[in-house]
C-alpha cells in the first residue's frame, strides 16, 4: 500500500494591531486586532513516522505549537517536514504558519476528514496554549487583511477584511521580541489593550490598506516597543514617500512603496499580500 502524504501552505501574518484577550479556555482566547498576510509563509508535507518528528527547513525542531496541533488532532506519529520564508519570532506568526499547514497536511496524510474549522482550532489552540501567538491562525486561515472583531478560534468569532490587491510588501529585520515576555508583563498588556482599542476603532472608520498603515505606526509608537532602529527605518520610509509599521511582536519594519529607503537598514526581503488563507497544495 502506497504510503500517503499531505501538504499544505499557510501564509505569513504581520499583526499590525492586537488587543489581548485570555481566558480560560484556549478556543475563546487569543486576539482582537488587525494584520496583514503575505504569500511567503509555511509549506509543510507530513507522512507517517516511527516517531513523530518536525523538521523545520531541513533541522529538526522543537516546534512546540506545532506538536501541540498534532497532538490535539491525532495519536499516530508522522514526520512533518516545514520549509519556512519567513523568519522565526520576528513578527510573521511562523509557529501559526507552520502549525496551520501541518494540520492541513496531517489531515490529508492521515485522511482524518475534519473541516477547516476543526483543524484551524487545533492550531490557534495550540499557539494560545505555547503563547507563540494569539491572532495569528485566525489572519492565515482567511489570508488578505483580517480584521478581528473579536478573540477566539477562526469560524467561531466574527472576522472583517479589508479589501486589498496583492500590494507589495517590504521589510527589514533587526531580530525578534519574545512574545511570552510581553504577554506576561501586566502593564505592559493594559497599555497594549488601551491602544488597541483606539486603532482599531480608527481602522474601521476608514478600512483601507493605507489606513491600516497609519493605525499601525502610530499603535507601535503608542505601546513603546520600538528600538531606535525600528523607529529610524519607519521615519525613513515616511520621508520617502511610503508607508511603513513594526510587525507585532518583533523588532522588525513593513513598508509599502518604501522607495529603496530600507536597504540603508540591512537585507530588504520583499513579498506580495496574499488574499488566499491556508490551503492544500
């Protein structure tokens, strides 16, 4: 019997905009906010193992929320095999990525039939529950510019887009923010949800890319998170012409139109808007 795989892409997904909402129960927790989903992101294959292990561009990782999808969904072990563009703990929800596509994937290797909901939950439970993330699945399971009205798992809670073309997207790195850190400091958190809440608000008064942009520099500027790079290379964007924000949570610059500015600030990396969500390849 010929031995089946699954794979499966989910996007990148650079939160502009987060309010922090956890409760008890992982599925009613996560995010409100708004972000943005890039066509680089997670492509993973997954097939029956021994031993259950996940490679991530060729290395074997620990990949926690990964694991945790897994294991919420199946007991069998299986190889997952993760190739990533985008880097780790910068901004670009790679651990949803990866933990999205390797459910998709896992469903089809194993021929488990769930739905769409039943494996975005696995994967948003399992980034609330490592604390990698809190929005994240929720923006690459519908892909474009996802606005989330409220915190939860995706299908249970109400969601907007933005309508968008598949603008191009800029960005610099200078590394990444731990998320856990910034999610157990409580004053930290009431400045965040304070803010959130005033940008968001703006956002869907006038919900256009460009205002997206200007909600989510000046959320970035408002909760104090930027180092001096970070606000150098947004100020230089600006001056160009473009639009630029911090990924959140990472110390890294997203621009539109950023006119050449960023390369005076390291190795730009560029990527389209992706309007498709998670999908099987």
């Amino acid at each position: 019997m010929e031995q089946k795989t699954g794979q499966a892409f989910a996007p990148a997904h650079i939160s502009g905009i987060f309010i922090i909402d956890i409760k008890k129960d992982p599925a009613h927790s996560g995010s409100m906010g708004a972000g943005i989903c890039l066509e680089d992101g997670a492509v993973t294959k997954v097939s029956a193992a021994k031993e259950t292990t996940v490679r991530i561009n060729g290395a074997v990782a620990e990949a926690p929320t990964t694991l945790t999808a897994i294991k919420l969904l199946t007991s069998q072990p299986v190889l997952v095999e993760t190739t990533l563009r985008v880097p780790v703990g910068a901004g670009f929800g790679a651990s949803g990525a990866g933990a999205l596509s390797a459910a998709l994937a896992l469903n089809e290797a194993l021929s488990l039939n769930l739905t769409l909901k039943e494996l975005a939950k696995a994967a948003h439970v399992a980034e609330v529950m490592n604390r990698t993330g809190l929005g994240d699945v929720t923006g690459q399971t519908f892909g474009g510019i996802v606005i989330r009205k409220k915190a939860g798992a995706p299908f249970t809670v109400a969601i907007d887009k933005l309508p968008c073309r598949n603008e191009m997207i800029s960005w610099v790195s200078f590394g990444g923010i731990s998320t856990k850190s910034v999610l157990s400091d409580d004053l930290k958190k009431k400045s965040i949800n304070k803010t959130g809440r005033l940008r968001l608000k703006e956002l869907l008064k006038k919900p256009t890319l460009h205002n997206f942009f200007h909600q989510s520099s000046a959320f970035a500027k408002e909760i104090e998170l930027m180092s001096p790079q970070v606000k150098d290379a947004i100020e230089a964007v600006e001056s160009a012409g473009g639009l630029a924000s911090q990924t959140m949570l990472g110390n890294t610059v997203f621009a539109i139109n950023d006119g050449g500015a960023l390369s005076e600030f390291g190795e730009v990396h560029e990527s389209r808007i992706s309007n498709a969500g998670a999908h099987l390849l």
